[in-house]
C-alpha cells in the first residue's frame, strides 16, 4: 500500500529517480547515489524503504520503476519545485542561481492551497529559470552543448545540473535559458560560444551540463549520471 505521505527524503528520492527517467537514463541505485551524492548502502536501504511504501517496484534487471503513486508523487514534487524557483525569482526578485536550494527546502512544506496562490502569481510562466518545464510532459529534447560544432546556431534550453555553485558558474559566463548565440570554438578543455551580449567560455565539462537545441545538430545523446547532480544537500543519513 503506497502512503498518502511520502517523507522527505522520501520525496527527495523519488525526485531524484524521476530527473534519471526524464533525461533518459539507467534507473539504478547506483545513478540514484551518483546523482545525490551518496553511500550504495545509504540508497539501498532508502529504494527497500520506497518500494516497501509502494512508491516503486523493481524490474527483472533489478532497475527501478514507479508505481503509478510512486510517478504521481514524483511528478507533484518535480512541478512544485520548479514552479517555486519560479516563484522566487519572478515574484521575489531572487536571483535564478539561488533559489534551487530554497526551492528544495520548501518543496516539502506546502500546503495545497499555497501551491495554488504560487502558481497563480507565476502566471503564464512555463519553465523554471534553469529551463526545466514546470509541467513535465512539455520537456524538448536537447543536445549537450558540447557536442555541438564550431559555427552551429544554438538557443540554449535548460541546464541540467542545479548544483548551486554551478548555477553560480553560469551565472557569472552571462548565459541563460532562452539565449541564442553562436558556436565560436570547441575544445577539450574549453567551449567558447557568441551571443547579442559578447563572448562566453565555458569549461567543456560545464558544456556537457546544457542542453541546447543546434542547428546543425549533432546527434542526440542522453546526459552523464555524474551530470545529474541535484543538489549538494544530503539526506537519509
Ligand atoms: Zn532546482
Ligand atoms: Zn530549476
């Protein structure tokens, strides 16, 4: 029987293995631990917990799936804390690479009625300021940024790791979701695109992170684990 309440870290759990099913990769313990940051046993013990709740169930090749419940919970924490990133920023003027820790705290303390008072002071926003659709279901498909080639157009999408120091790193670059620019050099160690307000360098690793769209395309390819890291806060220890 699932719960009506999931714990928190219950919650951050399940966020975590909805972000691995969203960007496409292997649902295991061990992407669970590499995308938050902790112990193989530390997960283990917390995925028995999760499927013992009726949040997920495990698959012939021991990866995991999610109950209906186990997805419907997913889902709601993953839509409320991109729509209070949103919240933050637009309605409180709170910087985009400083809200996805607050967002994760208060993620879990909301009432239903103040997730409906936030959404509506959101308005007809559909993204949270990192470039993650508040509903799920309208997720692009992107390319790695680094992958693209010297000359490509590209509008940058979403960055998929809201590790805040990361945030932090882009912030400074001048790159947002939502800019256009224009491959100017690719290399091992750097990636160097143009847009409408001047140059941005990136370390190749940190263009592995953003999804673009490019046109020319390179292939699609599904994120690193080690990309997927959500946050530098730990829980279930
Ligand atoms: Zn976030
Ligand atoms: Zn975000």
């Amino acid at each position: 029987m699932a719960h009506d309440h999931a714990t928190v870290a219950e919650e951050e759990y399940l966020q975590s293995i909805f972000w691995l099913q969203e960007a496409g990769l292997p649902m295991t313990g061990a992407n669970v631990a590499r995308a938050m940051q902790l112990s193989a046993p530390t997960v283990h013990e917390m995925v028995n917990r999760l499927e013992k709740d009726g949040y997920i169930t495990r698959r012939d090749d021991k990866s995991l799936k999610f109950t209906k419940s186990g997805l419907e919970h997913a889902e709601a924490i993953v839509r409320r804390h991109r729509m209070i990133e949103r919240f933050l920023t637009d309605v409180l003027g709170i910087p985009w690479d400083e809200v996805h820790e607050e967002a994760e705290r208060l993620e879990h303390a909301m009432s239903p009625v103040l997730e409906e008072r936030m959404l509506a002071a959101i308005g007809d926003a559909k993204n949270c300021p990192h470039g993650h659709p508040i509903d799920p279901a309208d997720r692009v498909p992107g390319v790695p940024l680094a992958d693209c080639d010297a000359g490509a157009k590209v509008t940058i999408l979403r960055f998929e790791n809201e590790a805040e120091d990361l945030l932090h790193y882009l912030m400074n670059s001048g790159v947002y979701p939502g800019l256009d620019a224009v491959v100017e050099s690719t290399g091992d160690d750097e990636v160097a695109i143009r847009s409408g307000k001047g140059e941005h360098v990136l370390t190749t690793s940190v263009a592995e992170t953003i999804s673009v769209t490019a046109d020319p395309s390179p292939p699609p390819r599904t994120a690193l684990p080690e990309q997927l890291v959500l946050a530098k806060e730990r829980y279930g220890r």
